[in-house]
C-alpha cells in the first residue's frame, strides 16, 4: 500500500480518473455491524490490486477504518469512501458503520451513493436494524443488493439467510448465484450463475476457473431457478415476454440478463450475491453485478437546488459541462493536512484553483448557524480511505476530496460563485442523548471550546448546547458509543475534561396565595439604605408567566420606586427560591411600604422586592415543576407492549398506538417527563433490539412529586 508522506499527508499514489459520468458507480455498504463491510471492502481493493492485501494489518487498521477511535473501538465509526476499477469502471464504495449511533454517518454515505449493497452475514442473518435501514432506502427508491457473507463460519448457512431476507425485505430479494459445495461436502468451492449458467469454480483460489454448467448441476437448483426467470421476467419491458415463458418457450440469457440489469437499477428487483471475503469466493460476480446491475450517476435522480435566497433553480442534470453543484458529505480534521472534505459532485467539473461558493442552510440548533463566503480550492484528491492522491478534476457523478477549507461544513453547498446555489438537505437524526462535559480547568476552556467546533463542523448529528438554568455545557448525542467517540476525539485534541450527571431545566412556583414583607434597613454614616414593602403573591395558571400589579395608595411607595421593587421581584424569580430554578406563573402585587426622603434608592428597594418575594415562599408552598414531553417511539409490533409497559414505568402517560405510513412499524405515542428521558436513547435501543426509535417535543411543565422534589431541595440546600 502507499504510505501517506510524512510532511502534508497526502500520496503520490496514482488514483483512478473518468471522464464521464456513465462510468461511475457509487454504491454504500449497508448492513449492522459484524456483518462484514470493512472486510469486504479490503477484500474488493486487493482482488482488483487496489491494494496488495486484504484485511486487517498489525496496527488494527484497514483502509477504510482508519479513525483511531475506530481502532480503539474495533468497529466501524465513520463514513469512508474506498475507490477502485473494474471492467473500466470506477467503484466508488462507501463504506458506513453499522451501529445504529452513527446512522448520521449512513444517511451521509445514501446521499452520496446512486445504490446500496446490504452486507448480511450468513451467520447472524438480518436483524431488526437492518430491515428498517431497508425500508429508509425502500423510502427514497435507493436500487438495492444483497451480499450474503462469512460463508467459510462453520455456522454459516445460506439458504436460511435467504429466507430471512425475503421475510425482512419483501418479494424479489432472489439469489442470482447459488454457492456450490467443495469435494469435502461442506466448503463452498464455486458459484453457480443461476441466469448466465456460469460455473466459477474457485478450487484453486482466486480469481476462479470459470465453465458452463452441466445438467446435473442444474437439477437441484432447477426450482432457485425458475422463481429467478419467473421475477425477472415480472420485471421486464416487454409485457409478451411472461406469456411466452408460460407457453414453454425458452428465455436464454441474452434476453434475462439485460431485462435484470434494468430492473436492478430501476429499484425494482434485488439480487442476492453469495461472497466469502476470506476466500475470495464471489468477488468477481459482486463487482461485475455492481458494474452492470448498479445504476449510474446518469440514471439516478438528483436532490432539488434553490438559489441561495430561496428562488427557485432548473432540476439538475447529471452533465460535466453544467454548472458547478456539489455537496460536502463528510468533514473529518486530519492531524496533517487540517479539514479533509469528501464532495460528491452533483453536476459541472470541480477544478483545482477554482473559486467555490460555499453555502450552508445551517442548523442554529445545533451550533450551525448559516453562512456563505467564496472559496478557493487549490487542490483536489481521490481518497483512498485516509489516503489522498491528487487527480487533475473531478467530473458530475464522481466523488474527491479538497482540503483546507475554511467554512466549508458537512452538507453544504459548493456551486460557482457567479450562481451560487443550495442543495435541498438530507434528513439528519435527532441526537436525543445529552452529554454534560466540564473542562477540567481554565485553561482547557479556550481547547474545548475549538474542538468542539471542530466536531460540529464535521458532524451534523451533535448538537451543542449551553443550558441557561444549569449553566452546563451539553453534547447531545445519538447514543453512548457516539458520545464515546466524540469525547475521545476532544481529549486527542489536547482537551482535559470530565462529564457530569445532565440537568434538567425545572421552575418553581406558588402553590398557594402568601403575602410577604420585604425590609431592608442599614445605616452606616452618611446615606444609608432604606426601603419597606408589603406584597401579595397569587399562583396563576400554567403558562401564564409573571404578572406584576401596583395597588399602593397614598404614596407609601414613591411611584419612582415602584418599579425597583418590580425589578427587584424579577431578579430573585430568575434566581429561584427553593431550588435555584427560575419561579414562572404567579402574580405580585404591590400594596403597601415605607420610604425615606434621603436613605432610600433604587438599589435599596430592589433588595427589598427580593426579600419580600422570599418571606412570601417561606410562608406559601412553592412547588417545582418538571417539563414533560411528548414522545412518539417507532418499532415493530412486537415491541409495543414492551414500550408501553416501559413509558408506564417512567411515570409516562400513553396516549395510544397506531400503525405508520409503511404499516410495518407502530408509533406509540405518550407524555413523559424529560428528567425520565436522558438515558432513552440507550435503553430504547436495548428494549427493542436496536429497531426502536423516538422523537420527543416539548408540552408543558407540571408539577413533580414530592418526594422527588424534596431530594432536589435538600441536594440544592446542601450545596
């Protein structure tokens, strides 16, 4: 392999180049972790001497997952883009984690790719995780294939991986290769090409003897094969073709064989490659289905463009000679060359020296704020993994990477700074997993405040938040192996840190009417501090805010010192009385005080407003209240009960069942109060098997039980 320079990270290395986009395939490797991606993909690159080896090296890295944090964790954590040439044609593979934390990762590598291979092992089969990634590409017509690997397991079975694809992912999932046994009876040795009636006898390695079948290769496949021809021809353009097969003539692989390459990029028929990454069994049916089953860049449909203000913009066409449009799909910092981003061009040629508008829709709730400035690209490489190779452009449909960019974030738009465009944007996770991190002194503070923006920059799926009531720093995340990553990347960059039990914001209120004397006296030479006031406090209801009312009759209050004391009840609202939480829905009437011609001062009845707010809450029952949400959870029927059960348990009140738009999920639907939702995330993950998923809005907030409300006054008294 070549080996990254040591002063600017990037290889001499040469990388493939095309010329136009009909000679592309951006395919993403979809399926849950273990399953085999990575490995198939090392796999891939040495059986067409992208590189000379396979697998895994001394040090725990491949060529796709390089991120220390993926070393450290032994499982994929982030996207990578693995090209290689087959039969002429660039493969662009890109590789995706299979934990469902990183499903940001996934949604990035499906808005690159124009189709996506499911990587299921013949061992675990298809998991719940898995069907619903299914149907999300099911939702925006991704083509579809299946690889079936790890068939050298002793526990690997093929045909009932099968089975448990047509049961997860629904009619034309059929195997177009069926594995052959080696002389020893359980060893697969070859593949037999159900349409083409190849036999690929890999009996002496790789890359196989190839021959044609024999009848008695055909007998105990014959029934594989004709529910094969039987969906291919379902799928076909000429509407006699079925009517003649039903009559007895005989469909030859000159007419299948095409009429499955259409259905297969069409998203309509999803074939099923058995592929063995250790031994090399089925490489070369897989890349030759990728290169004439997958569609190219010229047949997939592209997202929709606006100008940058909105105006409406002309579809795009997938042409070399358009105008630039291209999208930032993942933004990673490379210790040597900074800001690496992969682009995938959409349309026009991205060229060296070229000037770029760079726009972003921005994300404000999640620290990213909108932006537009004109940058220049100096360079732009083919990534091979972590490796750049630099290349001359890059054409509509194909995938690089520039470095360096100052503002360019994931998921923004690069286009000609003469007609700046923006793309529609791809649908992002909600991170629903909150993180408090603390810097362990003042000076991590200014470190931790860069990287973070660093890894906000780059990943679209980590919210920033700095709470107004707990004052803490919080990292939302999509799940606990996330934010294992996200706080490991923050400690590589010089960070010293520690993380802290999460806060939920509560308020105070009255729970009962109480009046309040409010006196505050000090004389010490010269002017001295003077201000009285009598006040009454009423509870109002939720969501009604504060209401301050004057009822002071014959100037007992100055009427300049009226709204000192106004302002005064307001600072000690903000600051809590119990708990330290801002106190919400009451009303404050101000009846009665005392003032001195010289002593007293705006200062001193503001003092005074505050003091008697606190006697009133001494006298009255003060009551804190938690927000509540309501929360929608997606699984799959059999999980409903559980869920329901679970949500009871979290003092959550269900609100019914339904089934979704596609009929194969249920949303349960329930109020829940936010301090029973932090771990969530994980534990929804738990109880459904990784397939479950939520939403949560804010509804109101209501008040906590007791019990749960003295332990929070006691741990804030005892501060």
């Amino acid at each position: 392999m070549a080996q990254r320079t040591s002063d600017k990270g990037v290889t001499g290395a040469a990388a493939p180049v095309v010329t136009e986009p009909g000679r592309v395939r951006n395919v993403v490797l979809v399926g849950h972790s273990g399953s085999g991606k990575t490995t198939l993909v090392e796999a891939l690159l040495a059986a067409t001497s992208t590189i000379p080896r396979a697998g895994s090296v001394a040090d725990g890295t491949t060529v796709t997952d390089h991120d220390p944090a993926a070393v450290r964790q032994q499982r994929s954590v982030a996207l990578s883009c693995a090209p290689l040439v087959h039969d002429g044609v660039k493969i662009n593979l890109l590789d995706t984690p299979g934990y469902a934390d990183f499903v940001g990762e996934l949604r990035a590598g499906l808005r690159a790719a124009d189709a996506a291979l499911f990587v299921v092992s013949a061992v675990d089969g298809v998991d719940a995780a898995t069907t619903a990634l299914w149907a999300e590409c099911a939702a925006v017509g991704m083509p579809r294939a299946v690889a079936i690997t790890r068939l050298d397991h002793p526990r690997a079975d093929f045909d009932e991986t099968v089975a448990d694809c047509q049961d997860a992912f629904g009619e034309n999932v059929l195997p177009i290769y069926r594995p052959m046994l080696g002389d020893d009876g359980s060893s697969i040795a070859g593949l037999l090409g159900l349409v083409t009636l190849r036999v690929l006898d890999y009996s002496a390695g790789y890359p196989p003897e190839v021959g044609r079948a024999e009848q008695g290769h055909l007998t105990p496949v014959e029934e594989d094969r004709n529910q094969l021809i039987e969906g291919i021809i379902a799928e076909s353009e000429d509407e006699s073709l079925m009517d003649r097969y039903l009559e007895g003539e005989q469909v030859g692989p000159e007419v299948l064989v095409p009429d499955l390459e259409k259905a297969v990029a069409r998203g309509h028929f999803y074939p099923v490659i058995p592929v063995c990454a250790a031994t090399g069994v089925g490489l070369d049916a897989l890349l030759d289905g990728l290169v004439s089953g997958a569609p190219s860049p010229l047949e997939h449909d592209l997202p929709m463009v606006t100008g940058v203000d909105g105006s409406p913009k002309q579809p795009l066409t997938c042409d070399p000679d358009g105008p630039l449009v291209a999208e930032v799909v993942k933004t990673t910092i490379d210790r040597h060359v900074g800001r690496v981003s992969l682009v995938r061009v959409f349309s026009g040629t991205l060229t060296p020296e070229s000037v770029v508008h760079v726009s972003g829709h921005g994300l404000a709730e999640r620290g990213h704020p909108d932006h537009d400035a004109d940058e220049r690209v100096a360079h732009i490489y083919a990534p091979l993994g972590a490796q750049l190779r630099e290349v001359g452009s890059c054409i509509a449909g194909d995938i690089c990477a520039i470095t360096k960019s100052g503002s360019a974030e994931t998921g923004d738009t690069l286009s000609g700074k003469d007609d700046p465009m923006l793309m529609e944007p791809w649908r992002m996770p909600e991170p629903l997993l909150p993180i408090a991190v603390v810097a362990k002194s003042r000076s991590d503070e200014d470190a931790l405040a860069k990287n973070l923006a660093r890894l906000v920059a780059g990943d679209p799926t980590l919210r920033l938040e700095r709470n107004a009531d707990t004052h803490q720093l919080v990292l939302w995340c999509m799940g606990e192996s996330h934010a294992e990553v996200v706080l490991d990347r923050l400690r590589a960059g010089g960070v010293e840190l520690d993380t802290e039990p999460v806060k939920v914001s509560l308020r105070e209120t009255f729970g009962s009417e109480a009046n309040g004397h409010g006196r505050h006296v000090k004389q010490s030479g010269g002017h001295g501090q003077y201000a009285v006031c009598d006040i009454r406090v009423e509870p109002l209801p939720r969501g009604s805010g504060f209401e301050f009312a004057d009822k002071v009759v014959g100037g007992a209050v100055p009427h300049n010192y009226i709204p000192s004391v106004e302002k005064g009840v307001r600072a000690q609202l903000a600051k809590g009385i119990v708990a330290g939480y801002p106190v919400v829905d009451l009303k404050v009437t101000l009846y009665d005080g005392k003032a001195h011609s010289v002593d007293s001062s705006d200062a001193a009845f503001q003092t005074a407003g505050a003091l008697a707010l606190k006697e009133a809450a001494a006298a009255a029952e003060v009551v804190l209240l938690e927000p509540v949400d309501e929360v929608v959870v997606k699984v799959p029927d059999e999980y409903v009960g559980a869920v329901m059960s679970d949500l009871s348990g979290r003092r959550g009140r269900p609100l019914g069942s339904e089934a979704d738009e596609s009929g194969e999920f249920s949303l349960v639907r329930a109020e829940v109060p936010a301090t029973e939702l932090i771990r969530y995330a994980v534990e929804l993950r738990a109880l459904s098997s990784g397939a479950g998923t939520f939403s949560r809005t804010y509804a109101r907030h209501e008040a906590m039980p007791a019990h749960l409300a003295d332990a929070i006054r006691k741990e804030h008294a005892a501060r």
